[in-house]
C-alpha cells in the first residue's frame, strides 16, 4: 500500500475513532470487539466483471480506550475509472443509521438519495461534473459498507458492483 494511501486510511480511522467518541461518550455501555480486519477482506475479495483489481486487499484494525474500529478494502480498476469498495465495523456494536428516511435531492451538479441494495438500507451519492459517486450500505446496522467510483458515468455502475457483494453473509456476522 503506498504511505499516502496508508496515512490517508489511519487519519480516516482517527477521525472516526474520534467522532465515535463525540457521538456515543464514553457513558455507552460495554462495546463488543470488532471483527478483525482479517475476517472482514474476503468481504472485499471480491470478482467485478469488467474490473481489475490493483494489488491485494488491506486492512487495519485500531483500538483506543474503549473505542475500536476495523476496516478492509480492495481497489480495482477498469481503463480510466476506478473503485475503491470497503467495509467498516464500528465500534463491534449495532448502531442506528441515519439513513431511515427516505431522503433526495438532485440539483444540476449532483445526486444524493436514500435506497436499499440487497434489503440493507443505503445512501447514494454521485458528482455529475466530476463522475464520482459512492454508495454507503448499512448492514445490519454494524458494518458500512461503501463502494466509491472515479471516473463512471452513473449510479448503475456502483449500484451493479453492489450486486456482487456477500452482504447477507457479511450480516452473519454482526451477532
């Protein structure tokens, strides 16, 4: 993994360990572990027709205090364009999403709006200008799972990546 990848990924880890912390308090009750990054890559792993992955998946697995967080991820890459999918356990423990109302919004730049992919709530995101979008998938309101493209034309390209994701299995594991 390149050391600006590496640095990128620990400070995003940081700032959700942090959040984490501002959101919850340390007054939340005992939290669980997290599944080690490990046990979260074959969730990653994953074959896309049409994409190539870049090297191998990676992870990392941080705890502070009472705080951990674990993540796995894979990039691929398909002439110009490309994807970054990951998957996130927060804090080894359910949590609500905010993501339980139906939300859209359009303007001439972007899109952002509420779905469901694969029964799991989810949340959309894409740049017109720009050709960049995410898709975020709460699953089984422990794991995020987020898909994000570079260079696509549309939502349909993440949304048809999303289909090749085991996220009933990766469910399994929450409890």
């Amino acid at each position: 993994m390149p050391v600006y990848r590496w640095k990128t990924l620990r400070f995003n880890l940081v700032i959700c360990l942090a959040l984490a912390a501002l959101l919850f308090g340390l007054t939340t009750s005992a939290l669980a572990e997290v599944i080690n990054f490990k046990k979260l890559m074959p969730f990653v792993d994953v074959k896309i027709p049409g994409w190539t992955m870049e090297g191998q998946p990676g992870g990392t697995t941080i705890s502070q205090g009472a705080m951990s967080v674990s993540e796995a991820k894979a990039e691929f890459k398909a002439g110009d364009k490309t994807l970054e999918i990951s998957v996130t356990d927060l804090f080894g423990k359910p949590f609500p999403m905010m993501m339980g109302q139906k939300m859209q919004m359009e303007t001439n730049e972007e899109i952002v709006r509420t779905t469901a992919v694969q029964g799991f709530k989810a949340i959309e995101h894409y740049n017109k200008k720009d050709k960049d979008g995410s898709l975020i998938i709460s699953v089984a309101d422990r794991f995020l799972m987020k898909i994000e493209g570079k260079g696509i034309d549309n939502l349909k390209v993440l949304q048809d990546v999303a289909q090749n994701l085991d996220l009933k299995k990766l469910a399994t594991l929450a409890k």
